[in-house]
C-alpha cells in the first residue's frame, strides 16, 4: 500500500539549522593552495551564509511538493517516492535512480519533459510514468532497516515499490549509485523490466588477460581519471560510514562540504547552487549522513566489486564528458544496446544538462 506522503519540515528545525550555521567556526587554511586540499574557506563562508539569510527552504519545500509523493514499507524499509503519472494513455512506466550525494531532487528539471513531452515541444508518444524513489537510507527513505541493504537488496525492495504502484513492465533509468541498483532490477525481474539506461555508470577491471589492450584513446583517457580520482570520501564511506556521520551529522557545515565538494569536483557546469542546497537541507534535515553511506561499505567492504553476473536486459549508456565509463568493461557486464557519448554535462546529467538525458531516454526506450 502507499500512502500519500508531504514534507513538512518543522519550524523548530529550520531555526536549529540557521542558528548552527550562525555558529560554525571555520577552520584556517593553508594561503595559496584553492581546491586542492578541499573547499575553500572563503568558497564555503559564503555559501553558508547564503544557505542561512538567502536559501528559501519552504520554496524549494513547495516545489517538491507540487508532485504527488508516497511513502511504503517493504520487508521493514520505509521507501519515499514521487509518483507522477503522465496524462498521455500510453506512456510507458520508468523508474528513476538517483546517486550520492544525491536524491529526489535532481530529477526535478526531467519530470516535466519526461511525463508530458506535448507541453515541452517532444512527441506525446515519447511520455512516462515516472516513479523516483529515494534510495533505502536516503533522504525520507529512513531509517534504514538494517545491515545488507546494497544495491541487490534495494533492487528487491524497489521491484516491489513498482507492483505496488501499479507498474507490472517498465525501465529503469541510474547514475551513480543508481547504475549499480538499476541493473540488478534488470537481474532480479527480467521478465518486469524492458530496458535498464545508465550514466555515470562505472567498470572495473577484473585481473582478465588482455583487458587493457585495444583500449580507445577515450577510454584510456577515462582509466587515467579513474586512477587518479580523488577518492578520500569513497574510501571513507566504505570503510567507516558512521564514524565520518558524527561530524556530518552534528555540523551543517561539515556536511555542506562533504556534498559541495563533489559537486565542484563532478560537475562540467557550476550547478544552480539552490539546488545543492535543497539537496543538502534534505540530508540534513533527514539526518541521513550515515544511513545514505552505508550502501558504499555494502557493495566496497562488505561484498567487494566483480561478483556479479552479466545482465540480460537491453542496456543504454550515456556517458558525459566528466564520466569514467570504459566501454570494453560496461560490455563485459550488461548487454549494451546503445551507447551516446554527449559532448557536454558531467556526473549529474540531470541537473547540468538536463535535456540531454530527456533525449537518450526517449531515443532508448523509443527503440524499445
């Protein structure tokens, strides 16, 4: 059953939140040295003060709510979703699949084009019903049941989401850690799922002969940014997610850095920095700096990469110009269809260039 669900933040919450920010130290820095020992002192100054005098919480509040949102419980985990249903008769069902630092809101910009394409200039035959969950552990998909819950066991519970919706054949769109929860719904329900689409999808090498030979000049380009990534928070959110949470979790500022990092680091574009502020209130007042970690300690230090078998399902893969997606590997393990290089956005498609990914999932699912 879903029941229909608003976020209503407290008041008493939005105050704490302000007076924390009036009260945060700021720690000293080395002069010279900009991004690359982390955020800037000056950068996060003054994004905190915006956050705390400028940021309009109960807008960005009302603009979710303007979509009909649901909550649910499968096997003991709550699961929030925006359910919007397209208005055309034969749109097709499509599941979308945020990433971390991420949630519900980067989908925002997608939801119209995607559910009514007649109002934005596309083809009505192109709709979707769209369902877009927060993933188990994030955001008002808390708390988290328990131990366990990486991308196998999301994909179960979402499978379910998606009968109880009312949704029997539909795809599934991920990034991020989307593109590891979506091809598991792919494994898990073939018979249910028609295509699986993916960006900011990532392979590894798996130690085979040969895997490295014959590698395009783009993808040895993509393995070189790959070993070179900074990848302090990954290695954190694998290792010791709840340790890291207590200074997240206690300091607004803590985690408005841990998240703005990423999307300087990730982004091709500066986001519109209201949207990472409604993406970092939402962490923050949901208290989810730990729970939205631990699918990293599931799928890194718990359960290790390469175990899993070769998907079935027709795959799409969109890869942007900030994305490590090596195509020998992404073919080794899902039954790529389509592959679009697109020549602008970074890791948060949806957010950056937004009408780039509304025109591979149409082009996808129309060959469907």
């Amino acid at each position: 059953m879903l029941t229909p669900f608003r976020i209503d933040i407290p008041q008493a919450d939005l105050d704490d939140l302000r007076a924390r920010l009036a009260a945060a130290r700021f720690p000293a820095e080395l002069p010279g040295v900009g991004w690359d020992r982390g955020v800037p002192v000056a950068v996060l100054r003054e994004l905190a003060e915006h956050w705390r005098t400028g940021f309009d919480w109960r807008a960005r509040e009302a603009e979710i709510n303007t979509h009909p949102q649901f909550r649910t419980e499968v096997d003991g985990q709550t699961v929030h979703l925006l359910h919007v249903r397209s208005s055309e008769p034969d749109a097709r069902p499509l599941l979308l699949l945020h990433g971390w630092p991420g949630g519900v809101v980067d989908f925002l910009d997608v939801i119209g084009p995607l559910s009514d394409p007649r109002a934005h200039g596309g083809d009505p035959a192109d709709a979707f019903h769209l369902v877009i969950p927060s993933l188990p552990g994030f955001g008002f998909s808390t708390p988290l049941a328990g131990p366990g819950m990486g991308a196998a066991r999301m994909a179960g519970v979402l499978a379910e989401v998606m009968a109880r919706a009312g949704h029997d054949r539909y795809g599934v769109h991920g990034y991020d850690t989307g593109s590891w929860v979506a091809p598991e719904l792919g494994r898990l329900a073939p018979d249910r799922v028609v295509g699986v689409h993916l960006s900011a999808a990532i392979g590894f090498p798996d130690g085979s002969d040969g895997e490295f030979d014959g590698l395009t000049a783009a993808d040895q380009a993509r393995w070189e940014r790959m070993r070179d990534f900074n990848d302090g928070y990954l290695r954190c959110n694998a290792k010791r997610p709840q340790t890291v949470a207590y200074g997240l979790h206690d300091s607004p500022v803590g985690q408005l850095a841990w998240i703005v990092e990423k999307f300087h680091e990730l982004a091709a574009v500066e986001v519109d920095r209201d949207r990472v502020l409604t993406d970092v209130s939402i962490y923050w007042f949901t208290g989810t700096a730990a729970s939205a970690a631990q699918v990293y300690y599931e799928e890194i230090s718990a359960k290790g990469w390469g175990d899993t078998a070769r998907g079935t399902v027709p795959t799409g893969v969109l890869v942007s110009t900030h994305d490590v997606t090596i195509r020998p590997w992404i073919e080794r393990d899902h039954r790529v269809v389509r592959w679009t290089e697109a020549d602008r956005g970074g890791h948060f498609l949806a957010l950056e260039a937004p009408d780039v990914l509304v025109d591979d999932l149409r082009a996808f699912f129309r060959a469907l």
